[in-house]
C-alpha cells in the first residue's frame, strides 16, 4: 500500500526475537530493514558476528554485513523501530526513540500497562491505536509507542475476543504449556526440561492475568476502560521448542454451546484482514475435530504461524466451555505480531 | 502384622506397572511373591524370558526364573492376586478369581465404577472396603474385587480429600501434565512426544470427571452416595517419564484461605499412616515453599514414590484456591497404591 | 522434460515415508500421483480415512479422496511406482509388480543387493541403472526394480563418493546418532528416548556396511564388481525427531589434507544436478565452518532437505581424516531420494 | 580404616559437582564434611541460600546451615580438600591451597597435565599417587594436587586400560554421546537439545586425545612415559541428563577376540577392590550381553554410579574390536571418582 519502501530498524536483533523479526522483513512489500541495533557488547561489530544465528533458515542476504548500531535514537535514523529488546533496557531506549519523533512498535513489556500506550492485537483492538494521539502530547512530537502483548496473552487474546464479543466473557481459567523459545537465548537450561516440566515463569502470571483485560477494554473517548471479567492463570514450561499450548475454561454472559463458540471462532476476521496485510493469516482462529490437536509440533505453523488453532472444545461440567488454543509464540507471539503491528500503523496512516 | 508371609500373585507381570508391582513386592514383610501370570502369550516361559525388565533397578532374585501362568484362578493359588492387567482383558478374569474365592486387587478401570466394588485411596476412603461384604454374596463366596484409581485421580483425590473435609468442594477444574509410562510400554510413539505435548489420553478425561465424586461418597449403610461437586478435567501428554503434575483451581463451600489449605494438606494423615502399613508414606502430602516446584524429575521420589507433593498455593482470581500437585504415576499411581491397598485388606482382617 | 505428466503409483501410501512420498509428489513438475495403495487393512477406504495424517505440512488437495488400493498390480494401473512399503511384504509385491511390466522405485531393503538390482544413489552411481536391462530379461518383459539405500548410507555414500574418487578409500569408520522417524510410525516408544539414547536398530550395523561398497562398486560390462574397503558401523538412536548424524573417520591411499577434502565435498556434483532434475538440490554436499554444526535441528532441511551437511573436517590421529556428515533420513534418505531415482530412470529413458 | 573422621571441605560446593560430593560425603565412615567453599558470590551466605540444590534427593542434614566460606586456604581449615571449582578459578585457588600443605583432590582440569601432578582413576593408575612426593618439593612443604580426570576419559580409561595391560593398545578411535550434566548447571540451553544433538563440547575433543595417555603411562623413577597409542575422539552432546555413552573401536598389538576382550573387561579389579575402599564399586567393569545397552538411563546407577557397563562387543571390521562403554558422569566421572581418589590417598597414607 505504501508508495515506496519504509526504513526500518529492529532494535535487540541479536536476540531470538530479534532474528525471527529480521527474518520476516526479507522480502517485506512494504518495509526496508535499514538498520539494526543492539546492545553495547554488540554494537560497532558486523551483524554476522555480533551473535550466532539460531533459526533453521539462513539469515537473510545483506544483513550480516550491517554494522550494529547501539539502541539510541541518535545512531538509527529509521522512522519505524521494532523493538525486541530485553525489559532491562527496553524502557528507557524506546522512550528515547519516542521522544526523538519515533514511532516504536515494542515487543518488551516495559510500556504495556501504561495509560496512552495501546497494547494491541491488531484483529482484536486496533482502535486502540487511537491512543496514540494522546501519548504524542506526553513524548511532545510525532513520536510514541505501541505495544505487542505477551506471547501467552495474543493467543489466549485473539481466542477469547471473538466469544467476548458474542456473548460476554464472566470469567476465564487458562493454564499454558509454554515452548523454551519464549525465554529467549540461552534461556531455560536443558537440565530443567529433559525428562521434566517447570510450573513457573518469571512475571508470566501476571501479564495473562492483567493484559487481556486491557486489550478487551473500551475505548471511551481517549481513556480505556478495562474488561471486568478475571483471569486465572497457571503457566508450565515444557520439552517443546515452540508453540505455546493453552488449556482454557470460561463462562460467558450468555451461555454459550460448543458449536456456536467455534462457528465464532473460526468466522473470526478483524482489521488486518480486511485491510489484507502483508502478514495477515487469511485466517486468525483455524478449529480442528481431531480430538488429539492442537498439538506444538503439527500445528504451530498454521497460517504461517500467525494463526491460532482451536480444538477439543466441549462443555464445561464447571464453567461453560472448556477447550484447547495453540499459538506460535515467536512469531504471532512476537516478531510476526509486532510487524503485523507496524503494518497496521502504516494501513491506519499513523507513521510518524 | 500378619504371622506369616502370605503367598500373592501378580497378575499381567510383564507390563511396566506389573514389573514395578514385582520390585516393591521384594522383600516386603508380609507378602511373598510365589506366582506371575501374563496373557497366552507369555504363559508357559520363563519370566526371564517373558518380557525385558524396564525398570532402572534390576529384577528381584528368583523371579526371572519363575515360570509365567495363565490368568486363570486354576493355574493360581494364592488367596490375593494383585492385578495389572489391561483393561481389555481385565474384567472377565478378575470376576473369575473373585468367583473363585480370591481376593483381587486391581489397577483396571473395568470395575472400578461398579456399586459394590471399592474405589479406595486408602488415606481417603478406607471404610468403602466395607462394601465388600456386599460384593461377596453377589460372587456367591469369599472372594472379592477392590480396585485402584486411575493413575491420575490418585493424586488429585489425595490432595482434595482434606479440603473437601475441611470446607467441602463446590467444583473443581483440573489441567493434567502426565508422563509417558501412564501409557504402559511401548505406549507413545517417541515422535510424538519429541519437541510436542498431545493434548489428549483416550478415556481418561471421564475418568478424572468422575472417579473423585466416587472415591469422596458417603458410605450409606452398604451403598455409596456419590459426593455432588462437579470436577472438569482437561489431560496432556508430556515428554516426561514418570510423575503427573495437575494444575488445580477449585471452590469449596466456605471459603479457604492458602495458609489454611496447606496446614490442611500437609497435616493430613490416614488409616494407612495410623497403622503404620508398610507401603504408607509417613507424610501423605508434602508441601514445598520453592515457587519452581513441584516439578516430576524433583518431586515424583517424595515418600519413596508414595507422597503427592502440592505447591504454588495461592488465591484464585476465579474461584477459590490455585495449586499444583505432583505424584508419581505408576508407584503411587499404580503398582504402590496397589500395594498399599492389599496391605489395608489385610490390617483390615479381609483377606478370605 | 517428459511432454506430458507421467502417471505414478505409492505403494505403503499411508506410512510416514508413504507421506513425505505424497507431499514431495504434489505439484511435481513430471509426475502426477494418481494411485495410492496400501495394507489389507487399509485398503477400499478413503485415503484421508485410512490413516491420519503425520507431517507438519496439510495433505495435498485432492489425495484425502483417493480410495486406497491393494498392493496388487492387478488393482494398480500406473507404469512407475514408487514403494515404501514395509520390509516384512515388499519383497513379493515389488516382484510382482516388476514382473507386471512396471518399473518399481523402492525404498525397501529386500531386493537391494540382487545382483541385477541397482542400488542408487543419483549422483553416485548413475551408471549402475544399466543393470536394469539385465534384470528385465529375469523377470521376461520390461519391468524392473532400482532401489533407494537405507537411510544413513545414503547420507554416508554421498560424502564418501567424492573422497573415493579423489583418493581412494582405504577404511571407512562410522558411528551414527539416527532420528526417531527413521523407524517410521509408531516405532520408537518413548519411553526408551526420554532421557536416553539406545545403541541399537535391528539390521542397521549390516546393511551400513555392505551397502556402500555396493554404491561404489564399478560396473563391468552387466557386473558390479564391489568396493573393497572395510566399513565399520555402530549405531544409535538418539531423541531427534528428523535427520541422521553420523561421524566419520576415514582412511584413503592417497592421504588428504583437510580442505582438499572439503573442496572436494563441496565441488560435487552429479548427473541430477547436469540434468536439473526436479528434486535435486543445486548442490548435494555443502560444507560449514562453524565448529558446533552440523546439528539436525539447523541443517537437516539444508538444500531442501536433499543436502548432506559436512561440518568438523580435521585430520584424525588415528586415519586420515575426521569429520562429521547429516542428512535429512526421510527426505534425501528415503522419500526424496526414491523420487530423485524415479526422475532419473525418466531423464534416461528407461521407463517402460 | 582411618581411626577417626576426617575433616574436609568442598571448593565449589554450590555447582552441580559440588551438591553431588556434598551428598557422597553423607553418612561417609571416613570423612566428615565441616566446610564448604564457593565463590565471593556465595561466600558469608549459609549454604542453603547460596544456591538451589538441584539434586532428586534432598541435602544432607546440617549442611544448609553451613556457612559458605571463600576458596581460600586462610578461610578453610579442613587438611583434605575436594575441589569442583570452574576452571576460570580452580587453577590459582588450588595452588594457594597446596601450598598452604592442605592435601587437594581436584576435579578441574588446570594441572592435570602438569608433569609432577598425578591424573589418576584409582583402579588403573593408583601408582603415579607416587608423584606427589616430588611435587611436594615444589609447593615447599606437605601440601600437593591430585587430579580426576575429564568425565569422558574416565569411562574410557577404565575399560580400556584392562585391554592395554593384556594386549597393548596400538589406536583408539571413540565417538561420544555426552550428557547435558557434563556441562554443569545452567549449561546447554534447552534451546539447543531440544529435537536436537550438538557435536561440539569446549576443549573435550582435546582432553579425550590426551589424558588417556597420561594415564596409562608408564611411571619411571618419578617421572612419567606417556603410553604411545593414538586417540582420536570426536564428541556430541545428547538430550541426556547423566550418564556418558562411548562408542569405541580400537586395534591391540597382540589382536584379541571379544570374548577374551569380555573377560578381561568383566574380571579386572584394582587397588580401590583390593583395599576395599568405601566409594569403590564391587566390580569396576559390568558386562552385558543385552545387544540394545548400555543404555543411559537403565545403565548409568550400575555400581551406584560407579561402575562402566560395556556392551554390543564385538569384531571391527576396521581395527580389531568396536563396543559400547557407559559411565555416570558426576558420579564415577567427578564427585564420586575425586571422592575415590581421597580415599585411595587416605589407605596409601599419603595426606599432610
């Protein structure tokens, strides 16, 4: 859609998250990945040496030899950074790159509960982007910040968003199997999970907790008024490299059966699909009948793994309905949301 | 207690729960091991030769050259046979040797759910075994069947019972992670469980559903009356070996406090822990402060295998409580709940 | 190159390398996939009721519908099939389908090592396919068999050949760390590869160190007169779900110095790269300096998964040279190697 | 044997090694642990707060409550010190400590090729112990360093010495498949062996090629004549938590045939045996005849940990003989072959 290329920076690209982000700009139609930045240790260093490269696919032609450069606004010239830098750092860089007329779209953690910032699941809350205008005033200039969610909290989000809307969520119970790469690298020692599964993530309870709620808020005028339904969550690591299985159980307003929740679910469309963004699955909630998906390893790429996959879904003897979702969590859980946020702020003309 | 050793079968040997019966029997102070039988297949060999051993510790003495035995109460002699027979095979064989006049205890799900037949955890519902007074004149003898829970409701009733007592249970929602050897040997295919969890174990999900409403029921004179909270349950495979982890979220009538639940949980004792019964752990349920714990490689050992571990307690923003709980599948779960079981026959004075 | 789109048959359609045989088949330039067959068992259902679906990758279109026919050629029309039946009944069903007037892919072992039987690897010995007219006068008509070797030589003859070739090999000493898929579906319990490795696969330490010398075998006049050097094989199944590792140490008449062999490794090339075929990778060995790789999860789909990776190359203390080879086991080594084979006896005309 | 407990101390008592001496120590009838010792980090903390015991037993009683002191001999008063300090510091720590005249058990790698410190597995070379005297002229007093070898020499060494006594070794070529425990705690990262094995391991190819040869060496008045036989190693790392499995191929000047190999493996017998030592195993080499082990999991306990299991013994097609050898790695292959090796110095009289 836009007219020619946009700059792009990715800020944290020696990170896992980082390259998955570098990964998916190659060949973007409509962004350029210019530079890249990352830490003092790695900056003035070739991309190519500052950190081996983790995934299965090559790094893309030209970016090892970009020279990293470090996380301030002054050695970066793009207009658009995506940050995937660590929540040790990240709050102060990317409100410097705010600040210096920057439009920031982070993956960290640091901004998300702040009042101005939308944290956004671009099918589920993309009016919240309206927020933007507010924070402009505070950064005083063109720049502000736009959040990603957790990697559980997208996929838990973009299931429970299509039945909240239907019928009213009352309240949710969800307890995640997470993959290793949502720690990052080196993240979860391989002592911790060879014949073993960890019922603890640092932070993580929270954020499943409280994100949904403010991505399920009403925008009324420029203040979010939060979704009143609690969360209950639970978190386990396990032996999985990627995909981030939920076990989900929820009462709604009205009384939902299963067949109605995933004629919801599947029929499911927002923004970005109506907008065909570059990243945009056709598809955001694909419902499998077999009764033993969604399963990590056969299902995390669904839509590119941008998609989340929806089965086992029955009555609830407790609640209303009890079911399963799966997300990808480094891709729609983080570089492929994040980007797919950027792209909706170029589709929305917000780019600074 | 008893004044000699009394002679006990095994029934399915060669399984990996038989095997586990077969080492806690060596050298237990009140059972003598004197016969195995296995299916057609097996019968007539030598145990050595019947099936490989997969236990780490290496088979008792004297039993590899024991020779394998139809199920059949003709080719058996001793009064209790410990039964670890699949299910497809489980059911006419038991009633033949409880028509026959034997006592049976079984691992099978096939008459757990029967009126007459005990579903014992013998910390929780020990008087159930009274029912087989009952049970024998439909048999027409002095022979019976008391039956173990399913592998993964041991652990959940265990931990249930001293709160359901303290302030009774209004429902509760379960999310299992269960090993592998649950499946028996070979059980799950080695390619779907590396870098994978499956979200789904035939038949267990009911068993979970309702098991516990059976095992908590009142005793009414010489019938159950099935306690009336409902229980939802939503099972996962993991690649790990032995121990189940359940997540647990549950409300009861009045309304608990964390502090209060674990004083309940790690004070609870039981019949098995007053008579001091060989295979009874001395604590029943262990509590651990450590908020990475209960993990299956750390904790399934606890009691020597027999102990279910709780921890992460906290408040529920749902219902009332949150919590984890480990136990080891096939030693309490199976082959030690199994033991610990004939053993209450026998404090009990039952044994024909 | 063939004007129009060649018919082809999948016998043992419904295993894991039947799978990958499928997938590999949709959207084939030369072949269009328009006969599954399979077991009794599964025979006259539809396919996608048959057996479930194992790859990452969703069936190809159309496949799910196709009604599975017996391993008959009296039920199968096509000319050229592609078999990856199981051992214990490809012997007689690839027999009779030769002798039916088909030309026959296999990638079973049972007629590997015939005399008349070429055993191939497409960019090593090509040359070897002229057995077929020998072979076709034994079965009396224009049928034949060529055959795919087992799934580790075929990564170890690809890197040997060019060594071979420059210098002669002497002694060949390989000990292999093998994929879980390498013993199809359900194969490998997994309980024996959580936490564990076993040293063994029924057949494996044979057909390693007798197929290779038949690869490399010279063809003289209608007689392959075998290599002479010694392998010798150890083996080990290791929890990898794709993609065999095996380290080598080798000895050749000529001693190498490191980077000749790797130049030699990594400028080979065969007859399916002269002619383009449509599965072979534009380069059949490719070589990687970094001293961690290669490692299965990185580099098994190198070349599309039709690329042995060469990682680790040092002059041994013991022979000449040391070093470290993998190849994708049910793409190059199973799959995608029978369809290479399959396009080569099509680029030289032997179809019948 | 000695009359009354011998105090000493842990260097390095909060890693992985360290817990395991900490709970070798337990209950020892020789030794009596008093101090622990650990880096600034840890040093003033009680033991129990500086780092979580990461062990499937519990800690010893008593020991959470010690003080954790610095490595330092002014800090520490024991005469015997084990140490599994890193070796970024072990190597100056253990000379402060030598020089202070405190006898030093070491299982880092810095001086274990010095030329007057002995590299010892008490069953093969219990003799070079005899260096010490020289080596205590250059600390200037009663003090002195005895080394443990690398955890992969161990095993090796151990089986292969009893073949170098009765044949003589002439070349070694050995594949390792290593556990992730042999890199310590937080070590690999999950990310890496997950679906995944990675042939590299840091400095181990080296150690394996040259410690066997210290080891076997031949002592010569106070010097030693490195045993002449060339070891080529290649190594990989296996999602594995203990036990070290090595794949062996060698050539013997006098050409054995495996059961011969078999007999001397399985009878030999060292000074720990002879003298009864409290960490030494019965028999230090097991045999099995089970052609699919050893295996890790089922074999690494054999001995408590102490003993290798040989396997799959057969003739190499190549050298003379190619088998399988299986050692514990923290156990036998550190804390309980340093705890082994302070006993063999206590029986040989040789502490300050």
């Amino acid at each position: 859609m836009p007219t020619k290329q946009i700059p792009v920076a990715v800020l944290g690209a020696t990170g896992l998250v980082g390259q998955r982000l570098i990964a998916a700009l190659d060949g973007h139609p409509w962004f350029e990945l210019t530079e890249v930045a990352a830490s003092e240790r790695s900056a003035g260093k070739e991309y190519g040496q500052a950190a081996p490269w983790r995934l299965e696919t090559p790094p893309p032609e030209g970016v090892a030899g970009l020279v990293v450069r470090g996380c301030d606004p002054d050695e970066v010239s793009a207009p658009l950074v995506f940050s995937a830098l660590d929540a040790t750092v990240a709050g102060d860089a990317e409100l410097a790159f705010a600040r210096a007329g920057r439009a920031v779209v982070s993956n960290a953690r640091n901004h998300r509960m702040a009042e101005d910032v939308p944290l956004v699941v671009p099918e589920v809350n993309p009016e919240h982007l309206e927020l933007v205008a507010r924070q402009k005033t505070r950064h005083g200039g063109k720049g502000f910040i736009v959040t990603n969610p957790n990697c559980s909290t997208i996929g838990l989000t973009l299931v429970l968003a299509p039945l909240h809307r239907l019928a009213g969520l009352e309240r949710v119970i969800v307890t995640t199997l997470q993959a290793a790469s949502g720690a990052g690298y080196p993240g979860v020692p391989s002592l911790d999970l060879i014949d073993n599964v960890v019922p603890h993530i640092g932070g993580e309870v929270d954020k499943i907790e409280s994100e949904p709620r403010k991505i399920l808020a009403q925008l009324d005028g420029d203040t979010l008024r939060e979704a009143s339904f609690p969360v209950s969550a639970e978190v386990h690591r396990v032996p999985v490299r990627d995909g981030h299985l939920l076990s989900i159980a929820l009462e709604t307003r009205r009384s939902l059966d299963p067949e109605e929740a995933l004629e919801a679910l599947s029929s499911f469309r927002g923004e970005p699909q109506e907008r065909a963004l570059p990243t945009a699955p056709e598809q955001p909630i694909l419902v499998t009948k077999d009764e033993t998906r969604p399963q990590p390893r056969l299902d995390r790429m669904a839509g590119g793994g941008m998609s989340a996959v929806v089965g086992r879904m029955r009555r609830c003897p407790v609640l209303d309905l009890r079911f399963e979702a799966l997300s990808h969590n480094t891709l729609r859980g983080a570089a492929g949301g994040t980007l797919l946020l950027g792209e909706l702020l170029v589709a929305r003309g917000l780019l600074p």
